[in-house]
C-alpha cells in the first residue's frame, strides 16, 4: 500500500466545513490510482474559527475521507521540521506532498534561512524513512504581497530557489519533486480571505499536485475532472 501524507500550513488543514485540497486530491486518486493507497498522518483535525485552534472534524464532503495529515494553522517549515523524521517512521509514509512557506516567510525567516529549513526537513524526513518522495510545492502568495513589497520579494526570491535546491538534493533512491504551481491560480479569485483558498483553489491545489504525481511518478492518472 502506497502510503501519502501531506503536510502544510493553514492552507493544507483547512477550516470547519471545507472540503480542503486533501480531500479533493484523494478523490482523484481514488478515481485514478488501481493500487491500494492511504492518506496517513499523526493529526485528523481542522482548524475552528469558533476556538481558533485544530478542533474541528466537521469536513464537507465524502465521510469516507482519510482525514490524516500533518498540517497546522500557523505552522511553516520552521515548525515542521523537528516533527516530520518521527512522523515518517510511525506512519511509514511513502510520498509527503508538502506545501509550505508562506509562514516561515512572513514571520520567520527570510528565503536563504527557510532554504536551510527545507534542507533540514529533507534530511529529517529520510532520517525517519530513507526511501521516502518528497513533492514540494512553491510557495503561493497571499493578499500580503500587494502592500508589502519587501515580502513579496522574498517570496519570489525563495520560489526561485527551492527548485535549485531540490535538484541538489534528489536521489533516486529518495526522490524530490518541485510541482508547478497552478498556472492559474489567483488569491484575488481563488481564496475566501486573501490567503486561504475556496472551493475553486482547492481544487487548483489538488489538480496541481495531481498533474505533477502522474507526470513526474507516474501515480494516479491524467485529471478526472472532479469537483
């Protein structure tokens, strides 16, 4: 069995009532991939307006959803770092699709210094798991970017220099994959806050990290058109 976990940030847990990008890529897996898989991970919840913490189970969409993940509100590359070696090991994870970043830049670190925290987390993670795949996707911009000029500099700087690091780091044996970003995608059109996205961004998100898993891995299939 063929063993996903994502990992991410606000954008990858998701709030009370959505359906998440998870979810919508687990669909098309499930319409497309002819192998048993399992979405796995040490967290179930979503994140609730009401308390603001991860307290939610109350997703749209299929109940049949394996809701595991590593995701958190708030959380970056900074913050996943110690915890995705011992993850990997307890859920012998075979595939982390990562989406993360826009944190770690706009309180944390700069591109350089999250660079290095994308360079511990590749170590950390095939610490737990040698022969794990990592696909990574860039970091998709917020709302900030049109009144911080400075943020939205680093953030292109970092875009520009996670695939260079990715390629430096590959090892057949443990492969890194940098997913392009949906060609499309607009926080202006496809987040309900300038940040976190709607229905239409989920499944740009999902479609993107699908295209790239079959493209590149061949797993699952060409897009089937689900939403």
């Amino acid at each position: 069995m063929l063993r996903f976990m994502c990992v991410g940030d606000s954008m990858t847990i998701g709030s009370a009532g959505e359906h998440t990008w998870r979810q919508r890529l687990w669909r098309h897996l499930r319409a497309t991939y002819d192998r048993p898989f399992a979405f796995v991970g040490p967290r179930e919840t979503l994140h609730d307006p009401v308390t603001d913490g991860p307290d939610s189970y109350e997703y749209a969409g299929d109940a049949a959803f394996p809701r595991a993940h590593l995701a958190g509100w708030g959380e970056g590359w900074h913050h996943m770092t110690p915890l995705i070696s011992g993850a990997v090991r307890e859920h012998r994870a075979d595939v982390l699709l990562v989406s993360l970043g826009l944190i770690d830049l706009g309180f944390y670190t700069n591109a350089e210094q999250t660079l290095d925290n994308v360079r511990a987390f590749v170590a950390e993670a095939r610490a737990g798991r040698p022969r794990v795949r990592i696909a990574v996707m860039p970091v998709l911009t917020n709302i900030r970017v049109d009144t911080d000029p400075s943020f939205a500099e680093q953030a292109t700087r970092f875009n520009e220099l996670l695939g260079k690091c990715l390629a430096d780091l590959d090892d057949p044996a443990a492969a890194l994959l940098l997913v392009p970003p949906p060609a499309s995608y607009d926080f202006h059109l496809h987040t309900y806050d300038g940040t976190h996205p709607n229905a239409a961004g989920e499944q740009l998100v999902a479609d993107a990290f699908a295209t790239a898993l079959w493209e590149e891995w061949g797993l699952g299939g060409p897009m089937a058109g689900l939403t």
